[in-house]
C-alpha cells in the first residue's frame, strides 16, 4: 500500500524542499535497510550501500513519478545500489585471487626473483612511509587491518566518501611513486 506522505514529501524534495528531504529519508531509512539486509548486504556494509543508494535517490528524485508508489521506487533505487556494490565486491575478489596467484608463484620462485619482488615490496613500504600522516593511516587501516570505509571513517572521525576518495587518490600515488623509483 502507497504511503501518501512519501510520495509527498518526494515531491517536494524533489523541488528543493531540504526539510521534505530529511523528513523523507527518516521515513524510509528502515525500510531501506531492511531491503538491502534481504537482498544479502553483509552486515558492515549495508550503511555504505544505503549511503549509496540515498545518493542515487535524491539524484534521480526529479524522474520520480508522484502517481506512483514511493517504496517500490526506492527499493528499485536500492537494487541498483546493491548490485553496484555485488559487482564492485566481486571485482575485488578477483584481483584478490589474482594476488593470491601471485603470492603463491613468488614464493616458489627462484632466491634472485625473490629478491628483485623483495626491492619492489621495499619501495612500495618507502612509498607508504613518504605518504602523509592521515593518509598513512587510513592505508594501514584498510589494507593491514581489514577495515572498510565506514569503519575507518568512524574510527578516524571522517566521512566514509572522504575515505574511499582518500584511498582512491592514495593508490595513484602510490602507483606512480613505485613506478618512477624503478
């Protein structure tokens, strides 16, 4: 059953309203994350996955049709999120495998291969070390500790976009200080 409120309250955020827009995110906050629970959003990334979603609705707010129901387009809204984050996450399952094949041929390689990796690795680790403090951080945050965005956003005081951006910008550094060190 439509909620009339929603659709309201779409419409006018979708005019610029910021009050409607707070009021209606409120409103649909569980029901976004319970949607994105069913559609199997691990735990720990469903609030990123709806942040992304929120950012996707309120983009796509002017193409909302008021005659329609609110909750059906939201969750279509959400969809795209999670399918966005499956392909993402599935993206990086395969260069962790890639990593793993790797790792795997180098510790089998020969002492001379492994030491021309171990001078790689050195001046990735010098790299790393020239990075500034903050951003220091957030790498051995997400890639010697495991965490994700949202945690590393909570445990640093950041916003989780900030820290994905962060990381983004961090890897092309760091990709570029290696390359010309070699």
């Amino acid at each position: 059953m439509a909620d009339p409120n929603l659709e309201r309250l779409a419409v006018e955020a979708a005019s610029g309203d910021m009050d409607a827009l707070e009021a209606l995110l409120r409103g649909v906050h569980g029901h976004l994350l319970a949607f994105l629970h069913a559609v199997g959003v691990p735990e720990n990334d469903v609030e990123d996955v709806a942040q992304d979603a929120v950012l996707r609705m309120y983009r796509s707010l002017s193409r909302y049709q008021a005659d329609k129901a609110f909750l059906p387009w939201l969750r279509g809204v959400a969809r795209h999120a999670a399918q966005s984050y499956w392909r993402h996450h599935l993206r990086e399952a395969r260069r962790l495998e890639v990593f793993r094949l790797y790792l795997d041929e180098v510790v089998q390689a020969e002492p001379l291969e492994w030491m021309a990796e171990s001078e790689e690795q050195a001046q990735l680790r010098e790299c790393v070390d020239n990075l500034p403090e903050q951003q220091k951080r957030i790498v051995i945050l997400r890639y010697f500790r495991g965490l994700n965005s949202t945690r590393i956003a909570e445990t640093l005081r950041m916003k989780a976009t900030t820290v994905r951006q962060t990381l983004s910008r961090v890897r092309e550094a760091l990709r570029v200080c290696v390359e010309t060190a070699r």
